[in-house]
C-alpha cells in the first residue's frame, strides 16, 4: 500500500496479544500485527499482555506504555491490513 507523505494515527486499540486496531488521519483503518517485531530490542515487552493493552493514539502514531514504546506512523500505515469503513 502506497503511503501518504503526511500521515498519523488518530485511534488506537489493543485486539489481543499481537494485533492492534488502527485509524489514521486520511480515514483508513487496519489491523496491525506486532508480531513481528515482538522479538527485537523494545518490543519484546510487549509480549507481556499487561503492556501490549496499553495501546493507544499518540505523538501522531500507535504508543505503548505511556509512550516509551512505538512505531513509525508510516511502518504502521504500510502494514496495517485493512478493514472497514
């Protein structure tokens, strides 16, 4: 999926252990899986559930753990799989 040069995300939720509903500012919306990325450096502590449900919109992309954790809006974008209106 070709990415916008200015894009953010505006929602973010925690579906389960790996997957985190997405919204971002020009109205697509996507399912991204974390999984991935789970076994490098910061983001193995989202494998701990506890953290990973602490997903949500923030500094203009998908943040965990009051922000100590997060990914670029544009990786986010790219690799969200979309879903709904």
């Amino acid at each position: 999926m070709s990415v916008p040069d200015e894009v953010w995300v505006t929602d973010a939720v925690a579906l389960d252990g790996s997957h985190v509903a997405l919204r971002f500012s020009d109205g697509h919306c996507g399912v991204l899986d974390m999984s991935p990325y789970m076994d490098d450096g910061v983001f193995k502590r989202l494998r701990d559930p506890n953290v990973f449900r602490t997903a949500r919109a923030g500094m203009s992309t998908v943040e965990w753990d009051n922000g100590t954790i997060d990914i670029a809006p544009e990786t986010a974008y790219a690799h969200a799989v979309p879903f709904g209106v």
